[in-house]
C-alpha cells in the first residue's frame, strides 16, 4: 500500500469494515476484460458468500475464472476545499482477494445463505428446499485482505 499511514493494521477493524458493509463488490476477469458486480453478502471471518441464478454472465466467468477480488467501502464524509486538489473524502475500505467455489451440498448451501441473512437481521432464518435446490450459493475462500482509512479525527 502506497499511503502505508492509511493502512488499517489490525485484523479486526478490517472485519467491522466489512460487517458495517451492505454491499459488497465483486471483480471477476474474462478474457482481459474486467466485470465488476455489486451484491449483497454473507461473511463469517474467513470467507464470504454470495448467492445467485443459477446461470447468468457471473457464473459463466467463474466457472473459466474463480480468482475474484471483492471490494468493501464505507464512505464517511466528503472534506471541500478551496481548490479542487483540497478536496477528500473521509472513508474506511477493505479489498480482498480469493477464490470462489460453487457449494454443490445442500447443507452447505444452506450454511452460505445463514450467513448471508446473518449480514443483514439478527433473525433466524429457514430456507425451502426447492429454492436451496434452484440458488447457486458461492463461498470466496480469502486469501489476502487488506484495509485503508481516512478517519474523520485524522
């Protein structure tokens, strides 16, 4: 990192980052060509989950390309000033980088779609087996994680 005083050093404050987060980016790469989607997310420490179609121009990238980076942003306050360079912005981010897989057991699915309700309520939910049977659950393995802030009391 570049600004090595924005790093965020403890692992920890990088996991309330992404837990504070209700969108989550994704960056998937087929032939040289980036595609970026934003999604709602589940994550339990280690890995993060995400839920779709299943068929779609996400899953035809991951199936020829499971390296994903994912992209976490909580923009805090936009600092003017008196020149356009003067300008800032107040954030916290978190960018990760991993390998997706597809869960093919329904347990496991079912794992990944608790954790994706857990990002959003406290409630417990139930999910029909049909629809498990029809949402193609992924769970991105991360590998590195990094993250960069520019507090407001800086």
């Amino acid at each position: 990192m570049r600004r090595s005083e924005k790093a965020i050093e403890h692992r920890e404050e990088i996991d309330q980052v992404i837990r504070a987060c209700t969108v989550v980016r994704l960056g998937l790469s087929e032939n040289e060509q980036p595609y970026v989607v934003p999604l709602n997310f589940g994550y339990d420490g280690s890995s993060l989950y995400f839920h779709c179609a299943r068929e779609g121009r996400k899953i035809d990238i991951l199936q020829k390309n499971n390296r994903v980076c994912l992209e976490f942003d909580i923009p805090e306050e936009v600092v003017q000033g008196e020149a356009a360079c003067a300008w800032g912005m107040h954030y916290r981010s978190v960018i990760a980088f991993g390998t997706a897989r597809q869960l093919s057991e329904s347990e496991d699915k079912r794992r990944g779609l608790e954790a994706i309700m857990a990002q959003y309520s406290d409630r417990t939910f139930t999910f029909p087996d049909a629809a498990v049977e029809r949402t193609a659950v992924f769970m991105v393995e991360i590998e590195k994680i990094t993250g960069k802030q520019s507090p407001r009391d800086a």
